[in-house]
C-alpha cells in the first residue's frame, strides 16, 4: 500500500511541478531548476519507503536503539560523507540530489537485513514487562 502511494503521489509531483513550484517564485530560471530536480527525486521516494516502515515496526517490538543508528548513520552520515567526499569532486546540484535516493537505498537496504535477521523480535527491552 505504501508503495502505491508513493508513486501515486511521485506521478503528481512530477506532472504539477512547475504549477505547485510556481506559487513561490515567479523567476523561470528557479522554476526550471525546481522542476529538474523535482523530476529526478520525485521518483526516487519510492526507496525511502522502507527507511520509515521498517524502523517503526521494530520500534513497536520494543527495540529502538538499533533501527535509530541505522537510520540516522544511514540518511545522516552517509549524505555528509557524500556531500564532503563526492560533490566537491562532481561539483553539481545533480550530485547533492543524487545523495538522497542514494542514501535512502543504502539505510533501505541495512535496515532490511536487520529486519530479516536481527533478534529484535527474540530479545524484547525490559522496559516492555513494566
């Protein structure tokens, strides 16, 4: 279901990019750029998907810790990492859009092996029998 909604609402993005993007600058030359990379991320969110439903299952079993490392080192320091490593390299706005669907896949991914083969279902916190 989620993944339906997210391309339901990618597909939207993108066809009203330029109208939705137009109600905060008039300048054609901020609304191209805005439509570019809406066009190139929209898309991509689709990957994000499991960086939020997979967490918060976890979360529910009562295991926190884990799920949270994993996502802020995911999303948080692997953009940095690209950010500083990557784009003064490849010094474009294509290169700093790419750091998202790119993170959004790795934390996606790491998540999804925890999720199939961490214990967080066996090992219940304490804080769940008080």
């Amino acid at each position: 279901m989620s993944a339906i909604i997210t391309i339901a609402m990618s597909a939207f993005l993108v066809l009203l990019a330029r109208p939705i993007l137009s109600i905060f600058t008039p300048d054609p030359d901020v609304l191209e750029i805005g439509v570019e990379m809406v066009v190139f991320l929209a898309p991509c969110y689709v990957t994000y998907i499991l960086v939020e439903l997979l967490p918060g299952a976890i979360r529910g079993a009562g295991k926190s810790l884990v799920p949270m490392l994993i996502s802020v080192f995911g999303v948080c320091g692997l953009r940095l990492l690209w950010l500083f490593l990557v784009v003064p390299r490849y010094h474009t706005i294509v290169m700093v859009e790419a750091s998202y669907p790119i993170t959004w896949l790795t934390t996606s991914v790491a998540l999804l092996i925890y999720y199939k083969f961490g214990k967080w279902l066996k090992e219940p916190e304490a804080a769940l029998y008080r």
